[in-house]
C-alpha cells in the first residue's frame, strides 16, 4: 500500500469522568521517531506508541492529548495539616506584633509549597481502554488521509514515469545512429588535421569500432528500462510493507544511468532527452521521498 509520511488527524472524545482531545501530525522522517506529550497520561505512553508502531513503519510521529477529568472524584485531595497550622500560627504571631490583621486566602494557600496536594487517581482498566480505542480511531483517520496523499503522489510519479519512458524510446532510436556518427565526426576530424590519406581504413575502421563501442547507450538504456519496470511493480504492490525506501534507491540509481548516458552521448539531441529524463527523475524522487 502507498501512502504518505505526511498527515494530520484530530478528534474530540467523551467520557463519564473526562473530555479528551487527540491529535496526531506526522511528518518525513528516515525511521519511526515517536513524539508524545500529554502530562497527565505519561503512564500510558509505552502502550500508546506499541499501537502507532503496528501500524506505522516511518515518520515522525507527533502525539498530543489534552485531558480535563470532569469528575471531582477522580481527584485525591491531600492537606499538610500539620504545615499549615503552623503557618496559622506564626500568622497569628505577626498579626499580634503588628497589631493589625494579617491574612491571606484560599488562593495563597495553593500557592505555598507542601501544603496542598492535588494528584489524579489511577486510570480505572476501562478509562485506560477507552483511551486506547480513541487513539486507534485518530491513528485511522491519520492513516486515511496518509493513504489518500499517498494515492495522489503515486499517480504523479506514474505521469513522470511516461514521460521518462517516451524520453528512453527516443534516445535508444537516437543511440542506434551514434556509431554512424562517431564515424563521421572522426572522419571529419581527420580532415582538418590533414591526416584523412595517412590513414589506413582498417586502421580508421577500428577506431571508429572502438569510439562507437566507448559510447554506446545499450546498457544503460536496458538499465533504465528495468528499474522503470521495477518502480512499476513497486507502486502496483498491493502488500502492506513500505516501498518508499525502495522507490528512494531505484529512483537513485535511474539518476545514475542518466547521468551516464548524457557524458556518453555524443549528439546534442541525445543530450538534450537526456536532461529531460534527469528532470523528470528529480521529480520523481522529491515524491518518493515524501512515501512510507
């Protein structure tokens, strides 16, 4: 399946105890690099990524939740009694020596250290699987729309692809007529050296051969044309193992054997579709790039 490394889902949940927002970005990445924040559900986060990480190979994969536990009996409430008539007293202790009254609120009292404390209970077995199944539905909607930019992509490397394999027609119909022209180059050349009676034809037949055979196309042209057949089938699999990797290195070695054939050709014409092939290359691999 093809599919993207880019995407972007968010989803809003509810439940007796709490409200939660999920959402999830991801972006290039060489390998899975994993990214959470949610404060309040660290607990979770080893669980949470063994879920992305069976249905995801690649990308960086960036979580973020916001909880609010809406249930005042999901809190624990704890006061340092003991601090806090302490700090009463000495208050009282001030007041007296002022002579005025020295007070301070509730809001003050949450303020200083040690004295309140405020911890969220343990996640009950079935608030832990309603997470779970919310962050499975956003990793789906992530997914989705991976696959649906993965679709378009794929259906702009085919429209370069058709361009690439007019563009190698034309230069193997070309790269059949570069002997000939060797030939007559080097003949050419010969005559404004005045050298063309000195040679003796066997000799200038075998040099020509030896030219015609330094810069022939056939095999890179044979070349081109089975990494083509190979990125085919690897954008036709239907299997659910990532192929952007290998898409990655058949359009590397595509590049190769382009640049071969342009320092080889020796008709400006060849030279010409074979920049064109170099360009449609360099956009073909900007999109495999961007693939799981």
């Amino acid at each position: 399946m093809i599919q993207s490394m880019t995407g972007f889902a968010e989803k809003y949940f509810e439940s007796q105890t709490f409200t939660m927002k999920i959402t999830i970005k991801s972006l290039n990445h060489r390998f899975l690099d994993w990214n959470f924040r949610a404060g309040q559900l660290s607990e979770l986060e080893s669980r949470l990524r063994s879920l992305c990480q069976k249905t995801l190979s690649r990308g960086r994969i960036e979580v973020f939740i916001d909880v609010q536990f809406t249930d005042p009996a999901r809190w624990e409430v704890r006061i340092n009694e003991e601090l806090l008539a302490k700090l009463i007293a000495s208050l009282e202790h001030v007041s007296g020596r002022l002579k005025r009254d020295v007070s301070f609120s509730v809001d003050h009292i949450f303020g200083i250290p040690h004295v309140i404390e405020m911890k969220r209970k343990n996640l009950t077995t079935g608030e832990v699987d309603f997470i779970e199944k919310c962050f499975t539905k956003t990793l789906k909607e992530l997914v989705r729309m991976r696959q649906d930019e993965g679709r378009r992509m794929k259906n702009e490397i085919l429209i370069h692809s058709r361009v690439l394999r007019q563009a190698i027609r034309e230069i193997e119909k070309l790269g059949k007529k570069q002997p000939l022209l060797i030939r007559n180059k080097l003949r050419d050349r010969l005559k404004e050296l005045g050298q063309e009676a000195r040679i003796p034809e066997e000799k200038f037949i075998e040099e020509t051969a030896y030219m015609a055979q330094r810069y022939d196309l056939s095999e890179e042209i044979a070349r081109l044309k089975s990494h083509l057949l190979y990125m085919q089938e690897l954008l036709s699999s239907k299997t659910k193992v990532p192929v952007g990797k290998k898409l990655d290195f058949v359009a590397q070695e595509l590049f190769r054997e382009a640049n071969t054939i342009n320092s080889k050709a020796q008709d400006i014409v060849i030279i010409q579709k074979s920049l064109t092939v170099k360009g449609e290359l360099e956009s073909i691999r900007q999109q495999v790039q961007n693939l799981e």
